[in-house]
C-alpha cells in the first residue's frame, strides 16, 4: 500500500484476490467535491468500491488493498489489471478536479509506478490501443471507466489531461 494514504477505511464489496499482475492505474471522478468519509458512503451504498479515493483536500484513503480487485471500472478484466483511483471533481461536466486533488493524483500515480518497478505510466489514448497493447516489464498502462460503460468518467477536465498525468508520473531513476 501507498505510504501516502492518511487514512485506511476498508469497503467490503471487492472481487477477492486479483488474477492478473498490476500493469493499469484507472483514475475516476466521483462528480462532487467529497470529502473521503463521503466518497466510501457513496461507493458503500451501491456496493461498489475503489482501492484508493482521494478527497477534495487532497487527503489520500485505502478504501481496497492493492492485493484485491475493486468493482469500479464496469470491466472485471480491467479491475484485475488496474488500481483503481477515485477523485473527488465538481459535480458537473467537465468534472474539474481542485489542483490539491490533482496534485495528490499525480503523487499516487509516482508511488504506484515506483513500488510496482515501473518507470513509464503510459496513455495510448483509446480502448483498442491500450487492450491490444502488452505493457513491457517498465510500464503501466491508464485506463478510462467510459470505455467499458455508458458514463463520461473520468470527465473531460481530466480525460484532456490524462497525457500530462503520464508525462509527469515517468521515473527518472
């Protein structure tokens, strides 16, 4: 788990033990500016979940350790690949996310790559790029929740943004 987490508030609903190494990151946007106790109330409700949640003041939660699959993008292959991330946004498109939470996404994204020996976070910009593609041993993939359902998540604010979060997640070292 992230060292960066300020809080771990587990959610029950998970798909048990993943079946596939880690090679995605799937960024989401809740639509609101929630706090983290409101995200896991959100999510807990509809018996869904995420592995981290990052509240509007940028606060970082545990809410499904790394070693679980989340019920969060609407694919269950992706889930298994990916760790999930759930962003507090403004409630209307195009879901803008405060700086502090993008900031804080950003820092997630490093410490994921760094901790799992990945040095390059990767947007190939669409479904059939990124499915078709077999990430080397040095990468992580991005993913988008609206490829797998009839939703806008991640919104336009950070779709439009999503080549930066991968510029700026590459490892140097």
């Amino acid at each position: 788990k992230s060292n960066l987490i300020s809080v771990e508030m587990p959610l029950k609903h998970n798909g048990g033990q993943r079946t596939h190494e880690v090679d995605v990151i799937t960024p989401h946007c809740v639509v609101g500016q929630h706090t983290l106790n409101q995200i896991w109330n959100t999510l807990n409700g509809k018996g869904s979940s995420c592995n981290y949640a990052i509240g509007k003041s940028g606060e970082i939660g545990l809410f499904v350790d790394e070693s679980k699959r989340s019920f969060c993008t609407s694919n269950r292959a992706i889930d298994n690949r990916g760790i999930t991330i759930e962003c507090a946004s403004d409630a209307m498109e195009p879901y803008a996310f405060r700086d502090i939470v993008w900031i804080s996404l950003i820092d997630l994204c490093v410490d994921i790559c760094r901790r799992y020996g990945k040095r390059k976070l990767l947007w190939l910009g669409s479904k059939s790029a990124t499915l078709n593609y077999n990430p080397n041993p040095d990468e992580m993939l991005i993913a988008c929740h609206r490829w797998f359902a009839n939703k806008s998540c991640p919104g336009d604010w950070l779709y439009s943004r999503l080549g930066d979060l991968a510029s700026r997640s590459e490892l140097t070292k």
